[in-house]
C-alpha cells in the first residue's frame, strides 16, 4: 500500500527549507532535510500510515525537494518532474511571498510542540 500523498501542510514545510539559503544540498544525509523528516513524521495528519519506514523518510524529502527544482524558474536543470499540481500551486502562491510562506511554516512549527 502506498504512503499517502503529500498535504498543504507538508508541502509549505518543504518549500521554506527548498528557499532557506543555508539548506545545503538537497541529498537524504542532510542534517535539515532529516530534521524535516523528523518533523513531518510528528505532523497529526494521517494515522493510518501503511509503511512506517518510507513514510516522509529523510529519501521522501529530498525528493520532494527535487521536485520543486523542476517548478523553480530561477533553477538551472532539471529536477525531479513528477511534482503534484499541489506542489506548483503552492510553489506559486509563495515564490514571491517567502516571508509569509516562513510565518505558516513556523506557525506549523510552533503547532507541533503544544501537541
């Protein structure tokens, strides 16, 4: 059974650490992109989860990653272009509005440890 696919949530998540200038690559043993994991892995949003191991692993995330490479005009190659159209959705709605895109991620952030 497959994992289920990406929330908003999630998405906002990954995309301020895709624009955060101190990401570092965008590769599984990155301490942030673990961290990430980390965190999308304490996210309330699906109980049911059918593959403990895979799902939103620091491998998921870096993919995620790749796939807003392939959205990002400013992105000089190719990317990973199985992105969702939630993905360019909300990789549009926050492109030009970075500050509010790292007010919902740390709003979300903030969430997560009260629960």
């Amino acid at each position: 059974m497959k994992n289920p696919k990406w929330h908003r949530t999630e998405i906002i998540l990954a995309l301020e650490l895709y624009f955060d200038s101190n990401r570092g690559s965008i590769d599984a043993k990155n301490p942030k992109i673990i961290e990430l994991s980390e965190v999308l892995n304490a996210l309330p949003l699906f109980m049911d989860r059918p593959d403990t191991e895979k799902f939103r692993n620091p491998n998921g995330v870096s993919l995620k990653l790749s796939n807003f490479l392939a959205i990002d005009p400013t992105h000089n190659g190719r990317g990973m272009s199985s992105y969702s159209k939630l993905d360019k959705e909300i990789f549009e709605e926050f492109v030009d509005d970075k500050r509010r895109l790292k007010e919902m991620a740390n709003h979300i952030k903030q969430s997560i440890k009260t629960l």
